[in-house]
C-alpha cells in the first residue's frame, strides 16, 4: 500500500476498482484512464478536513468497500467464451428486473410479501444494443459492478442464471435447420420470430437490433432462450417455427414452375424409375433431362 504524508493512496491499476470507489464516494467526475481516476479519489481524501489518520482511515475503508463490491471475473467465465450463453445472460437482465435484498433476485410479489425491485438495466447507464458477444460480456459485467446490491445477492442471480444455461446447454437444440452463415435464411427466421406477438406470452425479440447476420442467428436464439413460458408451448413454436421454413423451401423450390399429370403405361414408369435411381435425380429433374436434351436435338 503506497503512503503520502501517512495517508494511503488508491492505486489505479483496475478500471473496475476506480469506477467501484467513485461509486462508493458518489463522484460523479469522469475519468479517462484508471491512472487519473486515482489521482481524482486521492485528491478528494486529500480535501476532507480532518486528521491525517482519519484520511488514512477513510482510504482503507473506501478500498475494502470498493473491493466487496465487486464480484471476481471467474464468476463470469462460464459464459465469456459462449456467444450464445453470453447472449442469454446478457438478454435476461435487459429484459427482467429482479426483487431486491434482503429476498432472493427471483423472489415472486405476494400480498404478504411485496419486495422492491432492482433499477431496470437501462438505468445503470449501460448499452442498450451491444453489437458483439465482447461488447454484451462487457455490459454484464457492469452491470453486476454497477448494481447496488450486496454481494450475496449478485451471486444468487449468477448462480440462477448458471442454472437455467445448464438446462439449455444440455437440451436439443432448437433450431437445428438454422444455419449461422445465411443471411437470407436468417433474415427470414428474425422476421418471422418478431411477428409471433408482443405480448408478455411471447418472445420479446422486437427488444432486440442485430446489425449483422452472425448478430440475428444470436438474437433469435436469445428470444427464444429468455421466453419464460411452459415447455409445451416452446416446443409448439419450435415446431411451427421448423414447419413455416419447410414450407417457404418448398414454395421457392416450385417458383418458375408448373404441376403436369402424365398416365403413363406401368413398364414405361418402371423405366423412368430406373433411369432416375441410376442418375441420382427425381422424376421431375429426369423428365425436364430428357425434354431439353430432345429439344436440343430438334433445334439443331
């Protein structure tokens, strides 16, 4: 611990420490680097007037409250390198608020108990859009740093979180035909999810901006993460959900075409049969073949 005229003196090396102990002294100063931030803290002790031992003892208890009030990173690695966990953390405290201590974060209102809740996420000054799973690491971690509940608490929410991932991890996961790297595909899937409703019964997607395709393929999945709704009526929408895509294929795969009934005699179709098994295409795709290949021969 470094002293200046018998006064111990913050130290910055930590954006979080310096940002936890203006929160603790309620500065509101803006600083540019965890270097200035201390000196601004020092230069505030330095100011009170009273004894050097109290200043001493101000910094103490300023470091130790600061330190309490932080939880470590490793708390937060089980997500840190999972884009789509990172994404469910991040989603379940922009969309939900949380009953405040002395009661557990997920504490229910009843009539003889009536906890308070949390500020709302948008209140601790953090990004609404984060654009990136480095960015959304980032505003959790803030958050818990930000939030002004005891240490307890924030642990409790984390280890509720931790739980729920848990389940999902080891679940199927839902949308198997969802490819990452398809933008057309995932556009449609964005816009077909942000249709279903906005009505608490259903997933709040119209809360989420991607801005990228790698960004929608993550928000869909946060929506259907965070939907708190009986298994029954997610696995309803995951299957309509996996039916609608079945069926635009379909409809696009028929554009440009028409439908065409032929009776043909038993052995011919027996023959067609055999010439599409033996060239590894469908009737259809046989039958086109040979019309254009005859066609061809005509104009030539």
């Amino acid at each position: 611990m470094i002293k200046f005229r018998g006064v111990s003196q913050i130290e910055g090396k930590d954006d979080r420490f310096i940002d936890s102990c203006f929160r603790v002294l309620q500065l509101n100063t803006n600083f540019e680097s965890p270097v200035e931030g201390a000196r601004v803290i020092n230069e505030f002790i330095a100011s009170q007037e009273i004894e050097q031992k109290e200043k001493d003892q101000m910094a103490l208890s300023l470091i130790d409250e600061a330190k309490q009030s932080l939880l470590p990173l490793d708390e937060f690695s089980w997500f840190k390198d999972d884009e789509r966990a990172c994404y469910f953390v991040w989603a379940s405290i922009y969309l939900y608020s949380y009953a405040a201590y002395p009661n557990h974060p997920l504490t229910l209102q009843t009539q003889e108990n009536q906890p308070q809740y949390v500020h709302f996420y948008s209140e601790h000054n953090l990004k609404n859009n984060p654009s990136s799973s480095m960015e959304r690491f980032g505003e959790v971690v803030k958050y818990f740093d930000r939030v002004r509940q005891p240490r307890e608490w924030k642990l409790d929410l984390i280890a509720h979180l931790k739980g729920i991932w848990g389940h999902i991890f080891s679940s199927r996961k839902p949308f198997s035909w969802l490819e990452k790297d398809n933008e057309e595909q995932c556009r449609w899937a964005w816009d077909y999810i942000k249709k279903i409703g906005w009505d608490s019964s259903k997933p709040m997607a119209y809360r989420f901006s991607p801005t990228s395709t790698a960004e929608i393929y993550l928000a869909i999945y946060a929506a259907y993460d965070t939907w708190i709704i009986d298994n029954g009526a997610k696995r309803l929408l995951k299957s309509d959900f996996s039916k609608a895509w079945q069926q635009k294929k379909l409809r696009d795969g028929r554009q440009g075409k028409k439908a065409c009934s032929l009776v043909l005699h038993e052995d011919v179709k027996l023959k067609l049969d055999e010439l599409a098994k033996t060239r590894k295409v469908t009737l259809s795709q046989l039958v086109e073949q040979l019309i254009e290949k005859e066609h061809g021969l005509k104009d030539s």
